[in-house]
C-alpha cells in the first residue's frame, strides 16, 4: 500500500536525518518503526504527510508512494484526502476548543452524516471523551489528549493511520486503551497502520512487522516475532541482558 523507496532528507541543506530509507507497509497490516531519539523517525513520517518541505533548508530524495502513486511532492491536504493521516508526537489540539470541535475539525473532508457516524465510532471507542466532549481540550489529562487526537484522526476515516510516539508520557492503563482501540480497527475495518514507538515491547506486540532505524538507516528488519527473538533487539530495544 506504503512503499517508500531510496529516501534522503536533509535539514538546513546538510544535516543528513535520514539516509536511503526503504520500507514498506502491506494492505491492512500493522508495521512498527522502533528507534532511540534521533533517530529520523518523525522525519519519515513528516516526509511521508506532505509537511516537509515547509522550512527553507528541507531537502528530500527518493519517492513515496501509496498505492503505486506518487505522494511525495503533494500538498499535506490532498495525502489526507487520499485517506493517509497521522496523530503527531505531542498531539497538536486545539486548546482552547472543545473536544468535540476538536474532533470535527479530524472530519473536515467529511459529509455531515459521516462526521455524524464518526463522532459514535470515536465515542464508543473511548467512551471516557464522550464524557468531556463540551469540555475545552486544553484542560483534559494528557491521555484525554492522546485519545482526542487519535480520535480526530479518525474522523478522517484513514485508510492509513499513523502514530508518533502514542504510548508517550502516558499511564498504562491509558496506553492500553488507545492500542486495543488501533487493534481493533486492524481487525474489524482492515485499517492499515504504520507505528511509531520508542517502546518496543509494546509495538513489536501490537505490529505484524518491524523496522529498526539508528542514526537515519533501517538497521534492521523482519516480522515482529523474529525480531522480538533476535538477541541485539532484545539487548537493545526491549531492555534484557
Ligand atoms: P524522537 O523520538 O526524539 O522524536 P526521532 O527518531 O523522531 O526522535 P527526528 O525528530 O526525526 O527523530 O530527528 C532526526 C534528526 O534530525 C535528529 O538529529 C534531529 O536533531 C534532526 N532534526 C529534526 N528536525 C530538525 C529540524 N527542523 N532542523 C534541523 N534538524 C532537525
């Protein structure tokens, strides 16, 4: 569905983030992107939305694309309305807007009635923002926050959905809630979904399939059970000795 082939992208003209990055995400799978800070992770899925390109100095090489279409090169709004949406690190709501707002705003390229059937599947995902939903974004806990803005995402009804770092920051019992919701998605609506973690116990759990990236290149690749076996991601990546 995803194929990202040879990709370069450099920061300030020289700064080389990441380097020949090839990967590929299948229909209806869940694939993880694992690395340490710094790595180039965000950068690919900066690279991968369309928003590169918005600060002098952003240079990138290869091609993106999705379905065997070009998408690198397109305008962020028309990658969304091809059904490719990402829940940013961080979560960018609109704080001084209500959840629910917040949540239309994720359906903009929507009719009413799918925003409508959007809200219920959103709400019953997570039924704790149902509760707050005249409340303003900006006062919720942080995993509120990171239910609202995968929420809005949603909304969107992506065929592809991609997450920074949704495990961040966040109570267990939070984090639970948010991946049995993705999983769920997977399995009942074949959403395809590319991961971004740093805990990689959780995404080699929840992914199919794996890549590693250190210092902008795939290190390292395979389906999730090999690589939750190989001793260098054990050592590594999911803290055993
Ligand atoms: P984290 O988990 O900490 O978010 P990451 O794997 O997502 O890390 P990136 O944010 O993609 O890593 O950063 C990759 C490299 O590019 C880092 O060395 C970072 O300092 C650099 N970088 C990121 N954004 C910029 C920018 N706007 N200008 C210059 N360098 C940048």
């Amino acid at each position: 569905m995803l194929a990202l082939n040879n990709i370069q992208i450099l920061y300030d003209r020289a700064i080389e983030a990441v380097r020949d990055v090839s990967l590929e995400v299948a229909q209806g799978t869940i694939v993880a992107l694992l690395g340490s800070n710094g790595a180039g992770k965000s950068t690919i899925l900066k690279a991968i939305s369309g928003v590169l390109y918005q600060e002098d100095g952003e240079i990138m090489s290869g091609s993106i694309l999705l379905d065997g279409e070009r998408i690198s090169g397109a305008a962020p709004r028309d990658i969304v309305c091809k059904g490719l949406l990402q829940v940013p690190e961080g979560r960018a709501l609109f704080a001084t807007l209500t959840v629910e707002e917040n949540l239309l705003m994720g359906g903009f390229t929507r009719s009413r009635s799918e925003a409508a059937d959007g809200l219920d599947t959103v709400y019953g995902l997570f039924p704790r923002i149902k509760e707050r939903r005249t409340q303003v974004a900006g006062y919720l806990s942080g995993g509120e926050q990171q239910m609202v803005a995968v929420g809005r995402a949603l909304m969107g009804r992506p065929r592809l959905l991609m997450l920074d770092e949704p495990s961040l920051g966040l109570a267990p019992q939070i984090v639970d809630t948010i991946f049995e919701a993705i999983i769920k998605l997977n399995a009942e609506s074949a959403m395809t979904v590319l991961l971004v973690e740093q805990n990689a116990q959780l995404a080699l759990q929840t992914a199919s399939y794996g890549y590693i990236i250190e210092n902008g290149r795939i290190v390292l690749d395979g389906p999730a059970e090999k690589l939750r076996s190989n001793n260098d991601v054990q050592e590594f990546y999911l803290g055993f000795s």
